[in-house]
C-alpha cells in the first residue's frame, strides 16, 4: 500500500429512462412518469457512487462485483450495493472522507429533492450531512439525457487510508 494518506476516486454511470419505472436516485424514491431502466433498481447516483468508491480503493468496478448477468442482483435495491461495496472499502482499509455527486437529468427535476438525497447517502456511507454534496443540472434540452431519453450521474469521492 501506497505511503499516500487519500485517494480519489471517480464513478459514472447512466441509464435509458422508461415509462412505468420507478425512479430512485441515491436510494430516494422521486415522483416522475419515467424512471431509469435496469438489471437493477437503476440507482445511477449508487451506482456511479459505488464506481467511485471502487476506483478509490483500486477495486475494480461495479460490473465485477455485482454483474449485471447474474440473476442475484435483479430487482436489486442499489443501497444494499452500496453497504455491501463500502464493506469492501473498509476491508482494504480505506474510510470515505467526503463525496461529490452531480446528477445530470432534464426530467425528473431534482433541485428540491437534493436535501433528502443528500441525506440518504450520508447515512448510507455512515458520514455527516456535511461530507455529501448533491448537485443537479440538466442537460440543456440537448443530446439523450437533454431529450429525456436517459439520466446519468457523476460522483467523486475522497478515501483515507485507516489502517
Ligand atoms: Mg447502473
């Protein structure tokens, strides 16, 4: 292991947003006619977050540890993805420090719905309030997520190293 106290990592993810989906982002529940379409219950804001932690602690990537192929994670509720992947951090000895998320998605809009996501993965990463960040932009009217075709997410994290 590397002398370097921090490492950083990046995720992103994206998903086909559907009718008659559900659309969870950050394990919050948000009222929309389309939802994220996927294997699993299509978190993008998990999933990219799960990537990043990955990519921190030089795991690999969520594909890996949770394929998409394998009929166990159908239906999956990403934030038992997420327990389960910061388990692994904590493994390799690493503690999240804090996390950025950007959440790119011109339907639902998200800006008052930041809070309750911010929350939500606060508490899920066993972090305060203060260590998450949630920011929400749409894609100008343009492209696939612009034509409210698809959602995507961003997310950077901090890891320390604990032991
Ligand atoms: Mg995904």
């Amino acid at each position: 292991m590397s002398a370097t106290p921090f490492r950083i990592g990046h995720g992103f993810d994206l998903h086909r947003l559907v009718p008659g989906r559900p659309c969870i982002l950050g394990g919050v529940e948000i009222p929309s006619e389309l939802g994220p379409d996927g294997h699993s219950d299509a978190d993008v804001l998990l999933h990219a977050l799960i990537d990043a932690l990955l990519g921190a602690c030089a795991l690999g990537d969520i594909g890996e540890h949770f394929p998409d192929s394998d009929p166990r994670y159908r239906g999956a509720d990403s934030r038992d993805l997420l327990r389960q992947t910061l388990a692994k951090v904590q493994d390799a000895g690493f503690a999240v420090v804090n996390v950025d998320c950007t959440v790119i998605s011109e339907t639902p809009r998200l800006s008052k719905h930041k809070e309750a996501m911010a929350q939500s993965v606060a508490g899920l990463l066993g972090l305060e309030r203060g260590a998450v960040n949630i920011k929400a932009k749409t894609h100008e009217g343009v492209d696939a997520i612009g034509e409210r075709r698809a959602i995507a997410s961003h997310v950077v994290v901090l890891v320390s190293f604990s032991s």
